[in-house]
C-alpha cells in the first residue's frame, strides 16, 4: 500500500516523533490548508453519519457539474481520483494503452490490474520534460485504445496547452483511443478555466477528464475526485463497475461549500504564485541542484553533486523535513527529488536545511 | 449505483420532503445510532484532513486485531466492508464461485465483475431458509473455488452456528475453496464472540471473515469494513490489488474510541433483543403477513393477502415510512419485504401504519 509521497505516518514512528513534527513536502497539498469553514460542516454533519450516503450523489454530482459549467450526467464522482484512476481501466478493459512519463505511478499499475497491457511514452530530460506532439502523435499510431496524460504533470510540473490536447483529442478519436487527462492539479494556474481540456470534452466524447479535490482543497483525509466525459454511454458503462457508496458523506456534503469558497480559491493561487516564485529564488542559489520550472504546485529538482535522492531524504529527514524521493519514477533516477510549495517558513527551513546537506 | 436499501435521497425528493422526515426502515443500523463520543473524535479531527491517511492503516489494524483478538497483519481494513467484497474476488480470481442465497446481491455482482461464474445454493422457504448443511457439502464437490455465505444471512436473518461451519470450512480445505464468511451483523447477537467464524481462522487459513462497522456502530455514512485471514499470503496476494488511502482519515481514527464503547455495545445488544421481541410480537398480530425468526436487527416478512411488496412500500411511503422491498432478490417474490428494527415508536408506528396498509 506504500510508495507514494505523505507517508508521514512511518517516518515519524522511525524518528519517534509524532507525524505532526514533521514538515511535509512529500505530498502536494495546497499551502493555505483547507478552509477553516469546512470544520463547520463537518461539525454540523455529525448527525447525518448514522445514513448511507446518497447513492446517486444527486447533489454532490449537481455541485461539481456546477462548478464545470456542465451536467451532472456527465460527472461521476470518486474516492479520490484514485478510485477513478482504476475504475476507468476496469470498466473500459482496453487492450493496450499508453502512459505519458514520468509520472503518477498508480496510472500503470491500475492498467496493469485491469488486465491492460500498456507502454509509456518517454519525455526527455534533455527536452527540461516537455512534451513532443508531433512525437507523440506518431506514437499513437500503434495500436493503443486509451491514453493517460496527467495535465499538469506529476511529478514534472509541466503543463500540455488546449491547442496541443486538441490535437491529441483529434487524432485519437479518428483512432479510436479514449483519452484520460488527469487534471488533479490544474486549479493551482491562473488561467485554468481557460485551458481545461473539459473545454473539449463536449466536442470529443472520447475525452475524459479527471479532477482531485483533494490537492487543492488540500482535503487528502477526506477522499474526493470526480471525472468529466459527454459520452453517457462510456458514463453509464463506468457507473455499471463502480462500487456503491465509495464517497463518504462528509465528502458528499463538503464539495458544495468548497467549490463556492471564491476568496479561498483565488486566494490560494496568488498564494501559490507568490511562494513558488521565492521558493524557485532561494533554490536557484543553491549549488549541486537544478530544478524544472513547475505550472504546478511542486518542484522537480535533480542534484548534481552526485549525493543520491534516498541519501538527501535520509539527511532532510534530520532536520524533521520529508521529501518525494522520486527515484522510482520510471524514466527518472535516483538525481531526482519531487518537493511542494509549502508556507514561507516552511520554503526557508527547506532552502536552508537543503543548503547544508548539500554544501 | 442504486437496488440496495436505505436510499432515502430519492424518496424524499419524490415525496417533496427533506430525508430525515423518513423513517428508515430500509437499511440495517444499529437503533441506538452511533456513540455521542464519536463526534467529539470527529470534531477533533479536523486538522488531520489535510494529511493522506496512513496508507499502511497501521493505528487502524491494531484497534481492530485487538478487538478481535488477533494480529494486526490478519487484518485487511475496506471502505464498508463493500470494497473488500469487490476485492477479494479480483484479487483471487476465483473461475467459480458458490453463494449461499438469497443473499446480498453485491456478491454476484461482484463475483461477475471479477470475471468468475458463479452459482447460487438456494435455501428453501420451506425449510425456513435454514440451510441444509448435508445438501451444501455434496453441492460444494461441484469444482468451485470461492464461496460467499452471509451469517447472519441478509435478508433472511438466520445464523449457521459455528460446528457447521466448521464442517463447510473443513470440506472447503479439502476441496481448496476459499470460504469468505460476511459477518456484517454479527456483533448484534448475544453470544458472537462465541459463534465467529474468525475462531476458525487460525485453524483453517482458507477462510475469509468479513466485517462491516456500518451496521452494529450505526456509521454508514462514514465507511469502514475489515477482513481476518491468517493466510498471510492470500492477504498480501490481496493488498496487491488494493487501492491506496480508500479509508478516509475520520473512518481510520474513530475505529479505536468505536470498539473500544464496551458500555455501548453491550446497551446495543440489549436494547436490540428488547425492541426486537416487542415489534416481533406486534407484528404476530397483523394479520396477512408472516415473519421469519431472525437472529440479527432486521426482520423478513411475507405478505400473504396477495398485496405485492411494490405496493406495500408505497402506501408505507404515504406514512413516511421507508421498507425494503425484498422482491429483487435471488429465490425471494414480490411477496417479501424487510424491515430494520428501529427504537419503540418507529417500529410501533410502522405496526400500525402496516396494520392500516394490510387491513
């Protein structure tokens, strides 16, 4: 069940501390904590717990379909994004699918798990990650029947604009491809709503597009993503898999505030804007690193001095600091190290813990 | 997403009312609903939703070996005890399976989503759908690998005690057949500690024991199930095709302040048999229907005046009175219908609004 970054949980037992005395920037949470405003919703559900959630989500779906400018038939709601990252491929059991890499490791393994054989389209370093189109499109010539494509990437921060994923869209619906953009990090831009591929979904039914709650609401403990597609018959198909009742009613009943929380939102961005911009400052006096300039809100950082990533970790980790060891990332090595944006002092204790390990 | 009991959403917005003017008498919760103390935990808990929950459940594991007398790595925890009745069949990939039926209708689906055939051993109305263990060993020869048996059995209510399961868990060993035993509503019965299947685990490692936190501590919308196996390598098998972070961090940190309200659970085990034998006696009363002796909190009722259970729903609703109609399970008609038992005025309510419906 491990490999993922926000493990706090055994790095505190191994240090003897308690989870809290460790500053994570292992798992990719908006700086800003969640609204101080859910704490009343979930007070004042307390009495609603003794009720299975809505199995439908009529209201949830409402909120979120809302909040996308779009219907709720062509939402459906998960655990997490998680759960849809491996419901999608359940459901669709495409025969062959094709990932674009480095990035989040659950994608491969849930195609793995639903029977899919799948390969992974390698983004080069010496390309600082970015995406080839034109490569990529050649690609897709081989045979595969669904494409996942995270959007920002995790863990690289780079950002594929709507011109680009229309050409993909074009081209794998003429193909015959489903493609899935996971976008569970796309409300940390400015201009998001102006470059969600949801613009595309109505226009190519054979777009999914898959959002998280739970890194921008900074919301992880409550488990809540959903997905977007037109097409009503692949909807339907994924509904037929999925299992009752995966969203708690908490989750439920807390989407509706979060998404009208307008001055938590926009503030969260300049938030974001602001330390990414300092943090970036700070790490680029440190010598014996270079990082990827991130849309997102984390940093890819590879080390130069030759010290591996586990050996950096373990040293932060003296200093009560936890970062992404991002060695196991496929395309990736033990040079490189995943960090987010986290408060000021946070950001400075990084920079400063990171100077010494390094220096 | 829908079939199951307790959608009171859609109710209530066909009858223009809010859910909790329903009397729920659809799905199986505890009457005393959840311990008052939970809410403390839950408003407590607040700060911790901005972590990933610990995706080892290590805290959670213990609380539940613990209360279950075993160890913690014997311990599978699930999203309701739904995710893991969807779980070990992908993860087994049994190629045939026996249900013990009528029963949940999520194992079928769940067997046939996993890609395993299933076949249903049908207890007999007449018998009182008391099983024929005889009759199930001879049928258990027949090349399966998995079987599912409900104890106590939804919609049914009867218990097979533990000499006969022990007697299918032994004739399973010798067959190989994995025997996953749901004991969803077990801890309503007096004597449980006494009759679980998870006494047998040690000895038989291919039995699977179910639980649900659901239905004894009144929580559905919070989710929280859990399996025991003391086959170390089946549960690994399985958590190699679990979902991370699937409990949500509320559900992980109330399972040990639940388990631990021995003052609670031992008032929900009596006030149960006390409401139980009331409403029983009442229902012996009205006449036009018959009831089946049931050994958990819910109760099956036939309807013998010819009034199918689609109807009798509905003119309930008129009272705000929400049953389960039983008719769409395998082996029952449109004569059944299930109730929960709920406190004293809701169940004498529902006998008087049924009496009114019947006569």
């Amino acid at each position: 069940m491990a490999g993922h970054g926000g493990d706090i949980y055994r790095r505190a037992m191994d240090l003897g501390i308690s989870p809290e005395e460790i500053i994570d920037f292992s798992s990719n949470i908006n700086l800003l904590g969640p609204p101080e405003s859910l704490k009343g919703i979930l007070n004042g559900s307390f009495g609603l717990i003794k009720n299975y959630p809505d199995p439908e989500y009529s209201e949830l779906r409402k909120s979120l379909a809302h909040f996308n400018r779009t219907e709720p038939l062509n939402i459906i709601p998960g655990n997490g994004a998680t759960e849809l990252i491996h419901l999608v491929p359940r459901a669709l059991k495409p025969a062959r699918a094709l990932i674009v890499a480095p990035t989040f490791s659950e994608y491969a393994k849930a195609l793995s798990q639903a029977g899919t054989e799948s390969e992974h389209f390698m983004l080069r370093e010496e390309d600082n990650f970015r995406i080839d189109i034109d490569s990529l499109i050649r690609e897709m010539d081989r045979g595969y029947r669904f494409m996942i494509i995270c959007n920002p990437n995790n863990p690289t921060g780079n950002f594929i604009g709507l011109p680009e994923i229309e050409r993909i869209a074009a081209r794998a619906r003429e193909l015959d491809i489903t493609v899935m953009v996971d976008e569970s990090f796309i409300e940390f831009m400015d201009n998001w709503r102006e470059s969600t591929s949801a613009l595309l979904a109505e226009k190519y039914p054979n777009l999914i597009v898959l959002r998280s709650m739970t890194k921008f609401f900074a919301i992880p403990g409550l488990r809540l993503g959903y997905l977007i597609s037109h097409d009503r018959g692949m909807i339907k198909k994924i509904i037929s898999m999925k299992e009752p009742w995966t969203v708690n009613i908490f989750a439920d009943l807390s989407a509706g505030l979060l998404l009208n929380e307008a001055n938590y939102i926009k503030e969260s961005v300049l938030a974001l804007n602001r330390e990414r911009e300092i943090l970036c400052s700070e790490l680029g006096r440190i010598k014996g690193i270079k990082f990827f300039h991130p849309e997102a809100n984390f940093i890819l950082i590879k080390i130069l001095t030759g010290m591996t990533s586990a050996a950096l970790k373990e040293k932060l980790l003296g200093h009560r600091i936890l970062i992404r060891d991002a060695s196991n990332f496929r395309y990736l090595d033990s040079s490189f190290v995943r960090i987010a944006v986290r408060r000021r002092d946070d950001n400075m204790a990084l920079v400063a813990a990171m100077g010494k390990c390094l220096g």
